[in-house]
C-alpha cells in the first residue's frame, strides 16, 4: 500500500528532523571529547609536576621513591 501525499510529507519532515538531531549530538560529542582531552593534559601535566616534587623530596631525605604502577617517571617523559 503506497503512502499518501500527506504520509509521504511527514516522513520526509521526521527524517530531517531526525538528521538535523544527529548532527546537533555528534558536534557535542566532539565537543565533549575535546573538552575531555584538555583536561585529561592538564592532569597530566599536574601529575607530572608533583611526580618531580615527590622525587626530589625522597632524593633530597635519602629516601627511594615508591613507584606505584601506571605512575610515569619524570625522567620517562
């Protein structure tokens, strides 16, 4: 049974619609994700800094630094 005029108008409108509603989500998602990296570096770089503080207070106290796994050394960087 072939759609009307009508039927065939409306779907034609919900299939843009829906188009235009998946665009809108995936420049979010980009959005989200660029977001997430930058805080991902900035925790890096956090994390780094006070690796080298931490380092250089058990160097300065004579005291071997504990090496916790996933830590990045700041001579690995």
């Amino acid at each position: 049974m072939p759609l009307t005029k009508e039927q065939e108008k409306l779907y034609h409108q919900t299939m843009e619609e829906a188009k235009r509603q998946i665009e809108e989500i995936d420049r979010e998602m980009r959005k989200e994700i660029d977001m997430t990296r930058k805080k991902l570096a900035e925790l890096q770089e956090s994390k780094k800094s006070y690796n080298q503080v931490y380092e250089g207070a058990c160097q300065l106290l004579g005291l071997p630094a504990e090496k916790k796994e996933g830590s990045e050394s700041p001579q690995g960087s």
